[in-house]
C-alpha cells in the first residue's frame, strides 16, 4: 500500500493564532459556542482529515495575558466536548490532552475509553506532564514537580491506563437471556498495579472500543519527552522549523522504538505546520500581514512568557531590541529552546519574534500558495521529515477552509493523501495494528506451547 499523508487538525474554536479573535471571519466566542465546534469538526470531516486535535491546559490568566491569547483563557474541557461532537459525525478521530501530572490512571482509563466506546473508536489521548506553575496552584501545590520526576510519573501513568484499557477481553459479553449468562468471568482482569507513584487494582468499569484502545499520542521533545514517545506513543506531535531539525528528531524517535522492539512504522511522527493559504503567494502574504497587523503588544510578550516557560519578564524591555536570555524553567523546556532558536536563526527583534510566533507558538508557520505548500510537505514527507502534519489554521473557519479546498486537492492530485477513509476506526485510518489484549495473547502463547 502506497504510504500517505496523515493529517491532524489543531482547531481550538478562539482560533490558533493570538490575534485570530479579532478577524472578521472569526467568531469572537469561538472558544465556548458549541455550533461552531460542531461546524469545524464537520468541516474537517469534509476535509478528509485524520482527526480534530485540542490541546488543553489546567489554568488561566488574569486579564486575559495568557499564552493562548485573550480569546483562549476559558474553553471547553476537550474529552467532553470531543464525545458530544462524536455524534455530529462518522469518521473523523478526536485526540484530546489530558495531565499525566493531576490525573490519576483509573481515571484518565476511563474517560477516554468513554469517548472510545461512545466514537465507535475514534478517541485519541494526547499524553502530557503539564508544564506551568499556574496549574500546579490548582493542585495543591506551590510550583511544578521537577521535568524529570513528571516524565516518570508520566511512563508510569500510562503503563498504569494500559493495564486498564486491557481489563476487558474483545469477546467476554455473551449476554445470552435464556441461560442467564452476560459475560465471560475468566475475561474480566485486574490491573494489579504498584509502582513508584501508583497503586491500582482495577479491573476498569468500561469495555474495550472497536479500535482495542484509543490511541496514544505524545508530544514531548526534550530527552526525556523523546524517551516516553519511542516507548508509548503511537503518534508524536512534534514542532520545527527546518527539515534538518525535523529529520534529527524523526531518525531517532524511529531508532528508539526499534531499540525497544517496536516497529518504527507504527510510531507517526507529524509536526505542526500553520499555513497561510492563497491563490498566489500574494495573497498569502496579504492574509499573514492582516492577521500580524491585529495582534496588541501586550498580547505577544504574554505569548512569550509563556513559550520560554514563565521565567522571562520582558518588562522594560525595547520591543525592536533582541530577547534577553531566558532563565532554565522546569517547564517547557524544549519549547523555550526551540524560540531561542527561532529568535537567532532569524536574528528577530522581540516584536518580530512574537509577530512570528502568534499562529503556530514554534511550530511551522508557511506562507504561500496551495502549490508552494503542498511543495513544503511533500519535501518533509519523503525525505523522513514526517509522516504527516497536524495543520493549525491561524484562524477559523476560513484558515481551515482554505486549506481544504486549495491545499488538499493538490496533495491529492499528487497522490500522497487520501480521496476517501479508509476505514471507521482513528487507527484504521492512521494505519495503526489493532492492539492485542494482553491476557488474550498470553492465553493464546501459552495454547499454542502445549
């Protein structure tokens, strides 16, 4: 089967870029007004897209000075808003962020397997540590668990939901009202988990979907961020600006799963593009300089703050003068590198790095026509830079719009992505294995030794 373009669409409703509230196309309420969700996740069906992705955070600013911008500091919680927006459709998946740091396992287990049962198996987790000192306040405690203690919370929580999500065997239900007998007994398992941070005894109260369990996703890029990818994820959201930097990370997300016995196909890596879509380049560049020209100063330094892991204060500073070195944050801490990166490697002013920055927070921002864009990805695809992209429009609906009637009609005339799903399932149509159950393959490992 020929290999294809996998995409993911980054829809949050107040829009993907800081200033995207602000354009006439954009619904200032987009955040919170339901329709609207229900419109961009049908949109994106049409698109033929792999599945609508939401990140997700635990806290909010006041006044507004947040890293997602004015019009993002209050939202729905995403697994709730993904299982209403399962019956607006048939095919499209929905991964949706939850805290490996402020949830527990059985918990996480069960929402997610909600959504999976409710989809028809389409449910994705987005597997993250939660990186601000905002949310651990919320939590009961005065700052952030150090980087590498929430990494291993982390391998731990999702062996933990793995477990769980295997508590129920595919065929256990017989349900037969003559005899009386509604399941299988020697089907149903306990977790039976101790570890370091968690003590489990399960069996999880929901069975498993038509896709197994949801799939997992990751999107961590520092050394301990790649380790839990190459050992869990499925698929990893990732952020670069140029292919060599994405080939580094691709090579060896793929080297470390096979160095743990995985198949290094099964591990999706799909970096974030944020395209700006035109007939001409003209026109791109016309709508990138609309959407730049509406962004308020106090809003971009906001956004920094945020993207260098709240231990930059720009207060004082000239705007049209270089970013300042940022103190080390037990945040994001590849996130932080990676706008340092984008600050020398463009030699930007702090308003020309914000400027930069406010549709895609360090991911791929590219300008240009439908060509010249699906010019960009084929050139990541093929040349192990990507087996897919998660697009962030940088405003809704008509980003998206965009990028469906200009962009993906080329990729398709060039063959490298979908005219049609290929199943029901998000793995289905991410080529992912059905997982086994593990009882179930122990139990037949051990027939088959006999």
């Amino acid at each position: 089967m020929t290999r294809k373009i996998r995409l993911g669409a980054f829809l949050p409703g107040g829009g993907q870029h800081i200033a995207s509230w602000r354009h006439p196309d954009q619904p200032a309420d987009g955040a919170v007004n339901f329709d609207f969700h229900v419109q961009l996740a049908q949109e994106a069906e049409r698109g033929l897209f792999d599945a609508y992705f939401l990140a997700d955070g635990l806290a909010t600013s006041t006044g507004g000075l947040s890293e997602g911008g004015p019009a993002r500091i209050a939202g729905f919680e995403p697994v709730t808003l993904f299982a209403a927006l399962a019956t607006q459709t048939s095919h499209l998946g929905f991964i949706a962020t939850a805290s490996t740091t402020y949830e527990e396992p059985f918990n996480t287990a069960r929402k997610f397997a909600s959504l999976d049962l409710i989809s028809g198996g389409r449910a994705g987790w987005n597997v993250v540590t939660t990186a601000t000192e905002a949310a651990a306040r919320n939590f009961n405690l005065d700052q952030q668990h150090p980087h590498a203690f929430r990494y291993r919370r982390a391998a731990e929580h999702v062996d933990v939901v793995k477990k769980l999500w295997d508590s129920f065997e595919d065929d256990i239900f017989i349900r037969d009202k003559d005899s009386g007998t509604f399941y299988d007994r020697d089907k149903l398992h306990r977790a039976h988990h101790k570890g370091e941070h968690f003590k489990v005894e399960g069996p999880l109260n929901v069975p498993r979907s038509p896709q197994g369990h949801p799939v997992i996703v990751q999107a961590g890029q520092s050394d301990d961020g790649r380790a839990l990818a190459a050992a869990t994820a499925e698929v990893i959201f990732t952020a670069h600006q140029r292919l060599d930097t994405a080939q580094e990370f691709y090579r060896d997300i793929k080297s470390r799963a096979l160095g743990l016995g995985r198949d290094p196909s099964h591990v999706l890596i799909m970096p974030g593009v944020s395209p700006f879509v035109g007939r001409t380049e003209a026109e791109a560049r016309e709508k990138y300089d609309r959407l730049t020209s509406l962004i308020r100063p106090e809003d971009g330094v906001a956004l920094l703050n945020g993207l260098t892991g709240g231990t930059l204060d720009l207060k004082g500073y000239d705007l049209d003068g270089p970013l300042p070195p940022a103190p080390p944050t037990e945040g994001m801490k590849s996130r932080q590198a990676l706008i340092r990166q984008i600050a020398d490697d463009n030699n930007f002013t702090i308003r020309q790095l914000y400027q930069w920055v406010a549709s895609a927070r360090g991911h791929f921002t590219v300008v240009g026509s439908a060509t010249q864009i699906a010019d960009v990805l084929q050139d990541w695809f093929e040349n192990e830079g990507a087996d897919g992209f998660n697009i962030l429009p940088p405003w809704l609906p008509t980003g998206l719009t965009d990028f469906i009637d200009l962009v993906i009609p080329e990729l398709q005339r060039r063959g490298l992505f979908r005219t049609a799903y290929e199943g029901r399932t998000l793995r289905e149509n991410l080529g992912l294995p059905f997982p086994i159950n593990r009882h179930a393959a122990a139990r037949a490992a051990a027939q088959a030794a006999e």
